[in-house]
C-alpha cells in the first residue's frame, strides 16, 4: 500500500478523529494543544510532514524555548510529537517514522511543598469551619440541612483524598458498592485508574468520615424513588 497524501493538517485531522473515537475527551484536547503549536511552526518554516525530521523537533524546541516555553511544557510538545509520527507511520500516511528514535528529555523537576502534619490538620479544620456560621457569616442565609450536607460530604471526600493518596476524580467516580467492609477493614474499590488497572485501597480515618456521610445521603434520598438513584458514593446536591 503508498502512503497517503500527507499534510500537517489531513495528517492532524485524521489523528484527532482517531483520539476521539478511542481515548477521553481531555486527552484529545490535550493533543489538541500540543499539536496545534507544531503544525502552525511546521507550514510557517515550509517544512512538509513527509520531510519532518529529528532535526526539525529540534528547531521546534529551540524556538519553543526562545518564546519562554518552560521545560515540562517542552516534554510535552516532544512527547505529542512522537505519537503522532509513530501514528502517521502506522496509518500511511508517513513511509517511515521520522522520531522513532528520538530520546525526549526529562524535565527539572520541580520544588514541590510537603504540608506539615499541622497543614493537613488546619485543611481537614477548615471544611468544618467553613460551615460554620458562626465562624464564616457568608454562609448563614443557606439553610442548616444544605450546610450539613455539603460539610459532611466535602469532609469525606478531603479524609478520603488524604488517606488513599487517589486522584480527586478516582474518588468522585466511586459508587456506594466501590466502599465496603473487607474482613476488619474498609476499602475502596478503584474500577478505573490512569494505570487502567483495578485496585483496593484500605482505608483508616476516613472510613468513620464517609460512613457519617452515608447518614447524611440516605437522609437526603430518603423520598427518591430507588430507580433513580444513579448510586454515585459521593453525590452531588
């Protein structure tokens, strides 16, 4: 089979259209993004794709660089990069794949603040406090019932975030059957994770945080018809 008539933006198109079909929706903004950057450099440079080098990333780069781009976000671009050539190889629309050997850098990493054991205690206060009307006046005008229920629920999932080390939107993705009583302890099920790969998790303090909130929820949907109950652990109001 010949290769397709490749340009930067059939080639672009058609792999966004791919992403789309099969990955989430912000990963395909993502590439989006990234990508976008090294189509406008590429057809300003006169650099067709079919010609598109190790040399050319480079120069991408470099101009990247110039204009202030940090080094993550450089890692990035090359790393984008590198999938779409491997996928404009894989798809005819390039003989050979220019980058397949190209070694993207790591970035510095850079200096990340570790909270204290008081900085954690003062966050886990401050959902409390925050409900609190008279700590925060701001919230006295929303009725105790609502002011109890998003307590309760921010609580736990503050407690939970802390005490799995898990994503926030693990947590928010969790429903009532993902917490459960496992022998002597509590776990969390992860059915979906970055790695894509299921886990439990044990849990200590917060387990007692969501098992009150649990209260709060059968309070609340105590008049809703079962059916309609989408069993989200941490549901919204």
């Amino acid at each position: 089979m010949g290769t397709l008539t490749a340009t930067w933006e059939g080639a672009h198109r058609s792999f966004l259209l791919h992403l789309k079909a099969n990955r989430a929706e912000k990963t395909v903004r993502y590439y989006k993004v990234q990508l976008s950057q090294l189509v406008l450099w590429a057809n300003r440079e006169g650099v067709d794709l079919e010609r598109f080098r190790k040399t050319h990333l480079d120069a991408y780069l470099a101009y990247r660089l110039d204009r202030g781009t940090s080094r993550m976000t450089m890692r990035h671009d090359a790393t984008c990069a590198k999938a779409f050539t491997k996928w404009c190889r894989r798809n005819d629309y390039l003989e050979r794949d220019p980058l397949a050997d190209y070694e993207v850098r790591k970035a510095p990493t850079p200096f990340k603040y570790m909270p204290t054991q008081e900085d954690v205690q003062r966050l886990v206060q401050a959902v409390h406090d925050f409900w609190d009307k008279e700590k925060n006046p701001g919230v006295a005008e929303i009725a105790p019932a609502k002011r109890d229920f998003h307590r309760d629920r921010f609580y736990a999932i503050l407690l939970t975030l802390i005490d799995s080390c898990c994503r926030y939107g693990e947590v928010l993705s969790l429903k009532l059957g993902n917490f459960r009583r496992d022998g002597g302890h509590w776990k969390i099920d992860l059915e979906e994770t970055k790695g894509r790969d299921a886990r439990a998790i044990p849990l200590t303090e917060s387990a007692v945080a969501i098992q009150e909130w649990l209260k709060a929820r059968k309070l609340v949907m105590a008049d809703v018809p079962p059916e309609e109950d989408e069993g989200w652990l941490f549901m919204s109001e």
